[in-house]
C-alpha cells in the first residue's frame, strides 16, 4: 500500500511538471517568441482576425533562453513554414481594398507572425559548408523604406535577428524615406529600442528616393561591410554567412543572395531558381535570364558555388564599406528609383570588382506588380532621367541602343555627370566593349554591327514593326513613326536582323518572314549597301514588300533587286 502511495506521488509530481512545459511550450508555439505575454495575447486576438500593428513588443523568449538553445518550433499560425496564407472569407472584401496601399495583400501579411519560421531551403552542399565565422567581417544592414507597411518590415527585421550569427550582426539601419504614415514613427523608434540589436532610425525629412537614402545609411554605418536590403524581404536560415564568406576572401567582391519570391497575395514563400542571373535589354530594363553553360562549366557544375553575374537586381546584395566607397558608392544624381541596379553593375565590373549571386544565400522578397507609392515629376521623367545618367557615363557606343529605342529620352535633362565621367577616368575603367566581351558575351546587345534603327522599303516607305509580337508570330509592316520602339532593327555583323530581348527576322520554314529567337535557325541576311538587296542566306531569297492578301507582313521573294526589295537601314556603318 505504501508502495502505491509512492508510485501516486511521482505520478502526480510528473504531471505538474508536465503541466508547467505545457504551459510553456503552448506560449511559445502561440509564436509569441519575440513579445511580452500581454502582446501575445494581442497577437492571438489578431490572428484570429483583427490584425493591427503591435504597439509594442520585447524580444521576450529571445531574451531568456539564449541563441542556439530554442526550442525548435512546431508552427501552426498562418503563413508558418512559408506557407500561403487564405484571407478568411469575412476579410475578403478588406484585403482588396487594402492591396491598394502596399500593391500587396497586407491583411495576408499582418496575420502571419513577424517571427515566422521557414523552411531551410538551401541546397545540401550549402548545408554542409563550414564557416570561419569568427574571421569574417561585420556588418550593418541597411533598409531603406518610404511608407512600407509594419508587418512586412519588422517581419524582415526578426528574420535578420533570428537568422544571423549575432557576432556578425553589427547594427540595422532603418532609414525612412520621408514616409508619411503613423505607424513608422515613434511607433517604430520605440519598438525597436526594445530588440536585442542595436537598431538606428534614420529620417529624411524630405523625399530623397532610394538611392540617396542608401547613402544616408551607409554614412550612418559602423559595420565593415554594407548589405543592403528591401524593407520587405524575408532573411532564411544561413543567408549571411556565405556573403560575407565572398567578400572576406575578395575584398572586391559584390555579393547578392539567390532572391525568392514571397508572393504578393498570399505570402508564400516561394523558392526561386539557382539557374538564373542578371541581364538587361536595349531599354535598360532590368531581366533575369539562365546561366550559360559557359559559367555552369567555370564552378565545374558546383551549384552550390557563386555565378558569376553581369548584373544584380539592386535590391538586396552586401558590399565591403571602404570598397563601396573606393568605387564611387551610387549616382547621387539619382532620383527616387530605378538604374542604379545597372549603373552599380557596369562600374564594379568595369572599374576592377565582381558580382555574384551566392546561391547558398537565400533571401525572399515581395515582388510587385506595380508601384504603390507617388513618383514627383512622373515615372517616365524620373526612370529617363536616371537611365540616361548611366548611358551617358558608362555605355559608350552602345548607349545609341537606348536612344534609338526611346529616342525621346533625348529631351529629357538628366543633370550634370561630369563626376562620374571623372569618376571612370580616376578609377581608370575598362570601355563598355570589354565589359560585353568579357562579362557578358550572351548579351542582347551586339558587339559589331552594320546598321541601328529602321528598316524602311524603298518602293511603299513603309517600315519593318514588330508590332509588340513575340518569337513565332510574323512581321509587321507600318507607317514609319520615327519614335524607335518597334520599328529598331539592328544588323549585326553576324548577319541578323536583330531587335530588342533577343528577337531576330527570320524565316519559317513555308518561306514566311516571322520574328524568332536570334538563337535559332534561319536568321541570317547579307545586306548589299549598293543594290539594297536584303537576301536571307539559307534560302537565297530577298526580303520584300508585302505581296497578295498579306498586306502588313513583310514576305520573300525570289530576287529581282527591284524597288519593292530595296531596303534602307538607320544609321548604316559598312566599312
Ligand atoms: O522613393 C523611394 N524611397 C524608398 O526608400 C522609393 C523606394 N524606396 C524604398 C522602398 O520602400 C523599398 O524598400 O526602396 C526600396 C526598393 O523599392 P521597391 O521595392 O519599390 O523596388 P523594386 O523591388 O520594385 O525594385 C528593384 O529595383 C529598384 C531599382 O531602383 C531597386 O534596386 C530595388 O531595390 C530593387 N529590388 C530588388 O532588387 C528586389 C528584387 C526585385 C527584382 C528583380
Ligand atoms: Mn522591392
């Protein structure tokens, strides 16, 4: 009996114990791991739909149980694990009005945890990798927003402070482009006061745009090394470390992470692919585009090595402070957004640096459809503006690209450049040429060519469009308007005939004149500057005006050298 009553009193001495980590564990799998218990329960009330901004949190648990020792998570809340989030039906009507503000859906991303967890998506070579951590250097991030939304910033901030090795942490910059909205002000200066980071919040008084408001962050930074990021990006497990691995070893090295997607309306997060880098077309338009085999072949098909990249997307890459310096930081001519991402690309590599994407590095951002916020004095002012900041500086011959697509461009004022040129002839950059030979041999742009602009027929005047079709539709044929766009045409001195994101004149094979890949087949013309012949070699026929009930498509012909197969081509340079 005795013995019984033993056995009764451990049995309830394990329950209470029980019960206590129960209590415990619950509080913590509410994902209440960076706020006070009363935020806790604000953030169950919240997620069970009535999301409003915290009004102040502390890094709670973060704070007593010390790094390395959490408990890992069994998430349940909504968006957990970087799943999708289902707006419940009751707040449909809301999200949609409220997408209008951010241009993505805030109530999806005000019900998830800013401390939500994700997957570690990194590939298990990266996985295995070991860091000297203790050598690399620090660094500050820097975050520039102009009216971003709470919950998609402090969310990027929590995934800084739970996924970067503390020692490497030196400080987050937050700088306030001028934004105009409650909650980004003495909100935010005392929620972050409360973080186990050293955070400083900086503010313009006026609109500076992005690029100025880098500057004023990097001014303000006490790190060796500067990463910049998007104030709605989300950091996953061991995203740091292989950065600053790069630039630790190459001082010169300018480092992005692989950028996933975190989906505007439901905020999933999905993983984007390693098989991609930077490129750019004529208009300067910033595009992602496949790895050649050329760069899987030089990482010896390592995946888990950084490719090399001709440029970077702008929005989240790390850079050595002093270098950052030495290499002319940004434009500050720059205006509000846009260029900087290319001016930024062609100066590192042309002046001596590098750029890579770290595929062991992932990082998420919201990409958007649109723009949510104001642009003084109009887009299109302000994106000419900028890109004509980098042409004229940094592109050479090859700047006639740009304008001959968007020859209005020209009357647009971009300021003075004359310290940037000066800039290039200090640093003692390479030419435009060599960058295209050297870093960017798949680049749409040609290294030599013959002619740059229409392609007009003599007999009809009428010009060559491609009317905004894609690869495998046919030509158009239209009034010349002189305004670029469509009707630019370059022949190469590979002999295509080719226009802007890779696409070429070529021929079907009934003999149609279509628009292809300039890749493909078919896509070769010899161009005879005394006759005006335009004769496609694999077939021996010539280009022509459009015959029978064909009347706006260009067609081939056998060659006769008359006035309907007569071409002039813009800006001709045989030699
Ligand atoms: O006036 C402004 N002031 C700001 O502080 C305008 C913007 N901003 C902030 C803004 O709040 C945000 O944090 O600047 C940051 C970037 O602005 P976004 O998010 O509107 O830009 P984006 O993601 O559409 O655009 C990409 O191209 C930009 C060109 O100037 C910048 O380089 C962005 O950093 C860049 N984003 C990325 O590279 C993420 C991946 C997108 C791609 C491809
Ligand atoms: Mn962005």
């Amino acid at each position: 009996r005795r013995l019984k009553f033993q056995y009764c009193k451990v049995i309830i001495a394990t329950s209470m114990v029980w019960v206590m980590v129960d209590m415990f564990l619950l509080m913590y799998f509410t994902d209440c791991s960076a706020m006070s218990s009363a935020d806790c329960q604000r953030k169950a009330k919240e997620e069970n739909g009535n999301p409003q901004p915290p009004k102040e949190s502390v890094g709670f648990l973060e704070k007593i149980i010390p790094q390395g020792l959490m408990p890992k998570r069994v998430p349940t809340g909504p968006g957990e694990q970087g799943r999708a989030v289902a707006v419940p039906d009751s707040m449909k009507d809301e999200a949609k009005e409220k997408f209008k503000i951010n241009q993505f859906n805030l109530v999806a991303s005000d019900m998830i945890s800013l401390n939500r967890s994700l997957p570690d998506y990194r590939m298990d070579a990266c996985k295995k990798k070991e860091y000297q951590v203790s050598k690399f250097p620090t660094t500050s991030i820097i975050i520039v927003f102009h009216n971003e939304a709470w919950s998609t910033l402090l969310r990027l901030v929590h995934s800084i402070i739970n996924r970067s090795p503390r020692a490497l942490l030196k400080e987050i910059i937050l700088v306030d482009d001028a934004s105009d909205k409650d909650h980004l002000g003495r909100q935010l200066d005392n929620y972050v006061k409360k973080l186990p980071v050293p955070v400083k919040v900086l503010r313009s008084e006026e609109r500076t745009g992005l690029i100025r408001a880098r500057l004023k962050g990097a001014a303000a930074s006490t790190g060796e090394v500067l990463t910049f990021l998007d104030a709605h990006c989300e950091c996953t497990e061991g995203w740091l470390e292989p950065l600053l691995h790069e630039i630790y070893k190459d001082r010169t090295s300018v480092v992005c992470p692989i950028i996933d997607v975190i989906s505007d309306d439901t905020f999933e997060y999905i993983t984007g692919s390693d098989m991609t880098w930077g490129g750019f077309n004529w208009k300067l338009n910033f595009r992602w585009y496949p790895v050649p085999q050329r760069e899987l072949e030089r990482r010896g098909g390592d995946r888990s090595l950084p490719t090399k990249t001709p440029t970077m997307a702008g929005g989240l890459f790390a850079i050595q402070r002093d270098y950052f310096y030495e290499i002319g930081s940004y434009d500050e001519g720059m205006d509000i957004w846009g260029g900087e991402n290319l001016e930024m690309s062609y100066r590192v590599w042309m002046c001596g640096g590098q750029i890579f994407i770290v595929t062991c590095s992932r990082v998420g951002h919201v990409f958007r459809k649109t723009s949510p916020y104001s642009w003084p004095g109009g887009v299109a002012r302000i994106i000419n503006h900028n890109t004509q900041r980098i042409v004229e500086v940094w592109m050479d011959e090859y700047k006639d690209f740009f304008y001959k697509i968007n020859p209005g461009v020209k009357n647009t004022a971009y300021g003075d450049v004359t310290a940037r040129k000066e800039l290039r002839k200090k640093l003692q950059c390479k030419s435009f040429r060599w960058y295209l030979e050297n870093v960017y041999p798949e680049s749409q742009m040609p290294l030599d060519f013959y002619s740059l602009g229409e392609v007009r027929n003599k007999e009809t005047g009428m010009c060559i469009d491609t009317m905004g079709r894609k690869s495998g539709e046919k030509v158009g044929m239209v009034a010349c308007h002189g305004m670029g766009g469509n009707q630019v045409f370059s022949l190469t001195k590979k002999h295509k005939l080719m226009t802007d994101d890779n696409t070429c004149i070529v021929t079907s094979h009934n003999k149609k004149v279509m628009l292809g890949n300039c890749g493909g087949g078919n896509t070769e013309w010899k161009y005879d500057q005394k006759t005006f012949v335009l004769k496609h070699v694999n077939t021996d026929m010539c280009l022509q005006k459009p015959i029978g009930r064909e009347r706006d498509t260009p067609s081939l012909g056998s060659c006769t050298g008359e006035l309907s197969q007569q071409w002039i081509l813009g800006d001709m340079k045989f030699d």
